[in-house]
C-alpha cells in the first residue's frame, strides 16, 4: 500500500514539473504591470546582462507586501531541469523592497518596482523565464513571461507579401536566415528551434518550425505558409493626459461615481472600410499626467467606456479589448458585453491615466484567436514589428538557450 502511494506521489510530482507554465492574470486590484527599460514599457525581451524593470500598481495602497519568484523554462514554456543556482545567482523568494504611494490622485494605489539585476538576484543564463509575484502567503498573484537572450547569431530578416495570390493584401510573410561564426550547429533539426513574433505577442505567436534547408552552417527559412502573420490593422489609441478634458479620442468626462469616467468616441468595425494610416505604438502604453513630475505616482486612474458597433459577431465568438496595459489577456474583466436592443458591444476598464494603444480581438472561450476575420480586417500596409528568436540546445545540454534575435518593420516589405 505504501509503495503504491509514493508511486502515485512519484507520478503527480513529475507531471507538476514537466507542465507547461502559464501566465497567470492578476486579480481586479493589480494595475499596470509591465517590464521597463530606459524608463519605458517594453516587449520583455532582454540581452543576458542588461538592465530592466517590472512595475506594478496596487490599488488597495496598503503597503502590501510581496515577494518574487523566477522560473527557467525551455522553448516550451515547460520547466527547466536546472536548478536555481544554475541560472541565478544569489536568492529566489525575495520580498520587492522597493514602493511608494500615490500622490494628488483620486485613486490611491502603491506602485512597486522590481530592477534586474538587484543585490539579491542576478541572472545567469539566457531562455526562457517565468516572474512569479507573490503576496504575504506566498500565492502567485501574478505571473509574466520574459526572455534573456545571448548574441551569437545575426538573423537577416525580410518582411514579404504572402506568395498566395489571394491572401497577398493580407498577410505579412517572413523570410529569414540564421547564421553564425560562432557556434558549428550540431543537429539543427533536431536542436535549433525558433519563435516569432508579431509587436511582441504571445498569443499569435509561431513555433515549432524547422529550417527549410541548410546551405553550410547557415539555416534558411523561406516558407510560403508557415511563417506568415495575419497583418491585422493599426492600433486604436485614446489619450487622457489631462484627464478633465474631452477630446479627439475621448468624447465625454465627469466623476459621478467617485472616480474620473472617460467615455470614448464609439467604434466601429473596421473591417470593410478601406485601410487608414495613422502612427501607433504597436500596442504599447504610457502613463502619464501632463500636469505632474512623476507620474508613476501621480498618473491617476480612470474607468474608461469602450463601445463599439459590430452586431455582425454576436452569438459567434467573445471580444475582448487587449492591449500591453491588459497583457493582452482573455480574462473576462476584458470581455466585452452585447447589448442586443443597440447592437453595441460595450465595456468600462479602469486604466492609468496616459496614452493607451488598445485592440478589439476575437476569440473562442478557449483563448483561440480567429485573426482571419478580425474585427478591423487585415491591410498589408499595417506597420508592424516582427521579432524572431533562435533556441538551441547543444548534444548533451540540459536546458535551451537563446542564442540571438532579430526584427524588422514591415514598413520595409517586399513583393
């Protein structure tokens, strides 16, 4: 009896090790987290060495406390069999020392700061990570991917229309090379994977694919399919800087619940209207007060009401509103609501006073994006930054790492 119950445990430990590791969202009353370098948000991929941020905003503003924890993953987010002295150096579970409360805002929160590398903890070796933060109990309040990167190979990449005729208008098609100098790639079907992304997403992003052929130490990809991106439409964006004022973005202000309400222009789908250019920041956000010296502190929150028109995909899949200030999350807090009598989807969010990048996506319950018949359509002049990322893992190697990245826009595409 005995045996079979540490065979049973036995089993149940090994599953829980080699499981896939998921961001888990936060909970209503965290805000804004996001990983900084030179004092702004960014797409969490970092050089192994470099210098970076996670910030966080909590809206109780009681001075919680709240500890870290980092996870090494392999290319599939599973984890690593390297234990944590192999890849920090110092300690895991250390509690973030670093917050101060909000000033002159109507909502109080307190804002914590986490800096890599700090005198606890420094990094040793680039992959894939897991940043686990954790509340006085040590449950996972939240957690967010991030990934270290060595440069030992350059990745020409170019952007080009889709070699299908009838998807040309729409999709972004990448073709790109890995080479080095400096590592004789041993195996590169079976040990060099890539990952590539479009603005940094992890939700459309492309894996597992093998490179097409080899011409020396050099791997060529130059697939017609399967390195291709929907090219989706620009970002929609409000601004509400100076939070008392309406204006191009944002039709209607008052404070009738206590809270600064920002009601925006409605939306609506833009799917067959013709493509228009206007500049976006890919998604990204930036908190700011106009009228403050620091507005990691003194940048206020605000609910902000998202309408728009697009009776069409009722009773078909879910809309959520994404965006780096959500981590593009399929959380039901970022689920639009129907209102069948006006045919308007609707939704109020409290975001940080700033300017906000945002999207309206379509997906099934299971998180499954259909970009194909996106809400805003798909326009092949959409500006867009696409980043690849190149694992390898040696004969004999215990975890994978990544060994370089490469991005291009495609406002450079090709025919």
């Amino acid at each position: 009896m005995t045996k079979n119950i540490l065979l049973l445990l036995s089993f149940l430990f090994s599953s829980i090790c080699i499981s896939q590791e998921i961001e888990i969202v936060p909970p209503y009353h965290i805000k804004s987290a996001a990983f900084v370098q030179a004092n702004a948000n960014v797409v969490p991929l970092f050089q192994l060495g470099d210098s970076f941020k996670f910030q966080f905003d909590d809206l109780h503003g009681t001075e919680e406390n709240y500890y870290y924890k980092l996870i090494h993953c392999d290319y599939d987010w599973k984890q690593s069999q390297l234990s944590i002295n192999e890849y920090i150096t110092g300690f895991n579970e250390q509690r973030i020392i670093q917050y101060e409360n909000s000033f002159n805002t109507v909502q109080i929160y307190s804002h914590y700061t986490l800096d890599f590398p700090n005198k606890f903890t420094q990094i040793k070796v680039s992959g894939n990570f897991i940043l686990m933060i954790l509340n006085e109990d040590k449950e996972v309040v939240l957690s967010r991917k991030f990934m270290m990167y060595e440069s030992l190979v350059t990745i020409p990449l170019q952007i080009k229309r889709a070699r299908n005729v009838s998807e040309s208008s729409f999709k972004h098609n990448l073709d790109f090379t890995i080479k080095s100098a400096t590592i004789n790639f041993q195996s590169p079907l079976k040990n060099v994977k890539v990952a590539l992304f479009q603005n940094g997403k992890f939700n459309n992003a492309i894996y597992n694919i093998k490179p097409q052929y080899t011409i020396g130490n050099d791997l060529i990809y130059k697939y017609d399919q399967e390195t291709q991106f929907w090219a989706g439409n620009e970002y929609l964006f409000f601004e509400n800087k100076i939070i008392r004022a309406a204006n191009n973005s944002i039709a209607k202000v008052d404070t009738g619940n206590g809270l600064y309400s920002c009601y925006l222009y409605q939306n609506q789908a833009r799917l067959n209207m013709p493509y228009t250019y206007f500049p976006d920041a890919n998604g990204n956000f930036v908190p700011k007060n106009a009228n403050a010296t620091n507005s990691n502190l003194e940048a206020d929150y605000a609910w902000i009401y998202f309408s728009l028109s697009a009776p069409s995909y009722f009773g078909d899949k879910n809309i959520y509103i994404t965006g780096m200030f959500n981590n593009n999350s399929f959380s039901d807090e970022n689920k639009m609501d129907y209102d069948e009598k006006k045919g308007i989807y609707h939704k109020a969010l409290m975001v940080k006073q700033g300017f906000t990048n945002y999207e309206y996506t379509l997906s099934d319950s299971s998180g499954n994006l259909d970009p194909q018949n996106a809400i805003d359509g798909n326009f092949i002049q959409t500006e867009n930054e696409y980043t690849i990322l190149v694992y390898y893992r040696e004969n004999n190697q215990r975890f994978d790492r990544i060994i370089g990245q490469g991005s291009a826009n495609s406002t450079n595409i090709i025919n």
